[in-house]
C-alpha cells in the first residue's frame, strides 16, 4: 500500500496487535481458570451423586445382623474390619468414621493413615444438609485426614439399641484424591494448551477482520477528505447511516456543509462588501463633485458674483457638506451594526415621549416641502421594553424616508397601536409608492427602487433601520401600492408598570 493510501500509522497498529494479544491472555486465562473450576466440581459432584446411599447402604445391610456397638458400649472393631475389607473391592479410595450425635468421631476405618493429627470431630451442619437433600446436592464436608481441606462424603444416620449417630464416609480420600489430581493435571495441561491455541487463533481472526473493518472505512473517509483538501467542495460520504463508523462519517459530511457554507458567506459579504464601497464611492463622488464646482466658481468669478449668487452658492456647498456627513456618519453607523460591535441596552422608556419629540423636530422640514406631518396616538402612554437610542434612530430614518418620498400636499403619520403585550408602530406615507417586485429587496444596501429617475433606495437609512430591528429580535414589515404610498410596520414588546 502506497504512503498516501495509508489510514493507520504503525504506532497504532502497533498499540491495537498489543490490545488484542492482552486481550488473548486474559481469555484464555479467565477461559483455563473457569473450565478448571467447573470441570473440578463437576467430577466431584458425578462422584458424591454416585455414592450418595453408600452410607445408607452400610447401616441397612451390615447393621441388621450385628451391632456396631458391643454390650460394654464399646464399638464393634470386628464390624467395621469386614465392613473395611468388602469396600476396598470397589473403591480403595473411601474411608468411612463412625460418628456420635455431637459429630465426634467413635472410630475410623481408613486405608493409609495422614501424618497429620486426625481430627477429632466433624461439623455437622453440612451433614444435616446432605441428609435433608437425600444426597441430591453437591456438598462438601471435613476431610478428617486432611483438617484444612474439604471433601466429597456420604451420610446417614442410625439409631440402635440406644446409640445414635452418623456413618460419615469420604467417597475421595487421599489415594483417589491422588489419582485425581495427576489425571487432572495431565488433561489439565492438554486443555490448556489446546485452549490457548484456539483463543489465539479466533483472537487473531477476530483482529483482523476488526482493523480490515476499520480501515475499510476509514481509507473511504481519507479519499473523501483528500478530495475536499484537493478543491472538490461538494464531496462526501454516501450513505454515512449505513458506516461501521457512523458518527465520523457523519460527522465530517456535517463539518464539511459547515465549511462550504462559512464560505459562500464569506464570498457574499466580500462581494457585498464591493458593491457597499462600489456604491458610496459613487454618492460620495456626487457631493465632491458639486463642492468642487461651486467653491471653483467662487474663486474664479468672486469678482464677477452678485452678492445673492454668492449666498446661494454657499448654500448648495453648505448643503452638501451635510450631505456628505450624514451619509458618512450612515455608512459609520452601519458598518459597526454589520460587524455586530453594537449591543443593544434595553429599559423601559415612553415611546409615545419619544414620537412627539420626533414629530417636533421633522415639523419644519414636512412645512418646508408643503407635508402635513401628524402623530396618531390615543390619550394613553404607552411604554416599551427597548434601546431608546435605536429605536429613536430607527424611527428618524423612516420618516426621513417618507418625508422624502411623499409629493406636497401630502402626509406623513407616525401611529401608535397597543396591540397585547406589544406595541405596534406605523409610518404612513402617501407617496409615489413601492412597486411590489421591488418591495423584498429594499431594506438592501444600496437597492435602486426607481431607475427611471435614477432615484437610489435611501442609501442606508433602510438598512440599518432592518439592522437595529434584527438586534430587538423584531421585524419590519413594508406595505406599499404604487401611488397609493407606503407604510412601514414593527412592534416592540410593551412594558407594564408595576
């Protein structure tokens, strides 16, 4: 495989064969350990089922003819001798005590004593169980020979000419145990072995097919990724749902749509961007151009220029002074909306305060152009939850807006309606109108709206009015018939004094 196809480095191949050989010792360990274990108690519990009435059968056949006490009180030895004798035929391994009602022992028959101290007594709790089960129950007693260990027995009681007590038998004593153990050891090791090399081999299997799994789809997701790094934007992965690594696929598909889409907007602000510098640089142009003329016709022709021509021409310098600054100061204004550096400070202010302040102060301008401008609002305060300087400026663009495009004899009326928890504020014009294709797209930086008279959509005013109402979580709405004028609606949450 070539350097550029690789998807795993060796570091991690090499942590992933280290993780699943770990993974082939702990099996085949916890395997060995648990089969070892069941496979112990199994043939421990076939071998106490087997001799479960071995003890039954000692009381009911060698107790009905002879006593296994004397007339002294002394235990008969004779008995329990032949009783030893007939049992070796069949199993070398058993060793049988004879018990009283407290557990101790009276006498034992075992074939090879222990160096070790013989106990004196048994517990009797697992013989009681062993009685109460009838031997269907794997249970482990005291091994007399053997003090700290525990061994497979057969029990039972009997009662006779006054005595009372237990035939307790060890069904695997120390020759059997011994047998045992060398047999287990041996098969033992085979098992194991055979374990190992079957836990090693499907381990094995088992770890390839996993890192062929996970290669498999991470080499698709690197020759996606290599095509996204290599220009192809609309790559990606098919079917992510369907991956052995869903969330990856998913994942990058999600990160890549992000990425494309950061882009396109990035293209659209810079070429918003232009059209903005494209667009100023021409309303820019205009009023230089004009401030050029004139103060060029007062210098050469001072001499020449009546004293009212100059007044006059100082008065279109002085106004387009103002038009140059007030369209500097909109281009300002919203280039810090643009670039989200201004955060609204909302408090509770009287909007109806607010509108007759604004209504005074376009009052001369509307009777300069012959416009009736009025405030239509009831007798009722009314207060708002907003940033007043926003809304003031927001409100002061629309009605220079409607002054500006409302004919004389006209009329501007800013309204005020409580509306639930809102308040809606209307500015009516009854100017020349908005023809409805045009009506989306004027709140547009720089939207011509009239080409025919070449009469550019208000510059920025409109747009920032849009800007300010996107930072109050509102929005603007535009209701306009072609000579039948304009109204521009927005609502603001109202604020209920306590």
């Amino acid at each position: 495989m070539m350097d550029n196809e690789k998807t795993l480095t060796p570091k991690l191949i090499k942590k992933l064969w280290f993780a699943f050989i770990l993974l082939i010792v702990l099996m085949g360990a916890s395997y060995i350990f648990i089969t070892g274990y069941l496979t112990l108690n199994y043939n421990q519990a076939i071998t106490q089922r087997i001799n479960s009435n071995v003890a039954e059968h000692v009381i009911q056949e060698k107790f009905q003819n002879e006593a296994p006490f004397l007339e002294d009180g002394s235990v008969n030895k004779k008995l329990f001798g032949d009783l030893m004798h007939d049992m070796m035929a069949v199993n070398r391994g058993i060793e049988v005590y004879l018990l009283n009602k407290s557990g101790d022992i009276l006498y034992s028959v075992v074939l090879e004593h222990n160096d070790n101290e013989p106990m004196k007594s048994v517990s009797l709790e697992p013989i009681k169980d062993y009685i109460a089960t009838n031997g269907q129950e794997f249970i482990l007693g005291d091994d007399p020979l053997n003090p700290d260990e525990q061994n497979i027995f057969s029990a039972a009681p009997f009662s006779i000419d006054g005595h009372e007590g237990y035939i307790y038998i060890i069904v695997a004593g120390k020759q059997l145990a011994l047998i045992s153990d060398n047999l287990f050891s041996s098969y033992f090791t085979k098992l194991s072995i055979g374990a190992i090399l079957l836990t090693m081999l499907f381990a094995a299997l088992i770890g390839i097919l996993s890192i062929w799994f996970l290669t498999k789809n991470l080499r698709l997701i690197t020759q996606t990724v290599r095509k996204f790094q290599e220009g192809d934007l609309d790559i990606r992965i098919e079917n992510p749902e369907q991956s052995d690594i869903e969330v990856v696929a998913l994942s990058f598909n999600k990160m890549a749509d992000t990425i494309v889409d950061n882009m396109d907007k990035m293209k659209s602000v810079d070429n918003l961007r232009r059209e903005l510098i494209a667009n100023v640089s021409h309303d820019l142009r205009t009023p230089l151009a004009v401030l050029k003329g004139y103060i060029e016709t007062l210098q050469i022709k001072k001499d020449s220029l009546t004293e009212n021509q100059k007044e006059e021409y100082l008065q279109i310098t002085h106004d387009n002074i103002d038009k140059l600054s007030g369209l500097i100061n909109q281009l300002f204004e919203y280039s810090k909306l643009e670039a989200e550096q201004v955060t609204p400070i909302k408090e509770p202010f009287s909007i109806t305060e607010l509108s007759h302040d604004l209504i005074a102060k376009f009052k001369l301008l509307a009777e300069q152009k012959q416009i009736h401008l009025q405030l239509d609002n009831p007798e009722e305060n009314y207060m708002v939850y907003a940033d007043i300087g926003l809304v003031e400026r927001a409100l002061q663009n629309l009605i220079e807006n409607a002054i500006k495009y409302t004919e004389p004899k006209g009329k501007v009326t800013l309204s005020l309606i409580k509306m639930g928890k809102q308040i809606e504020i209307n500015i009516t014009d009854t100017g020349s109108g908005i023809p409805i294709n045009d009506q989306p797209f004027i709140f547009d930086r720089y939207k011509q709206v009239d080409k025919t008279t070449q009469k550019r959509g208000l510059g920025l005013g409109l747009a920032i009015v849009k800007k300010i109402m996107d930072l109050h979580d509102t929005t603007i709405v535009v209701l306009s018939k072609p000579y039948e004028g304009s109204s521009f609606i927005f609502k603001l949450p109202a604020y209920q004094l306590q």
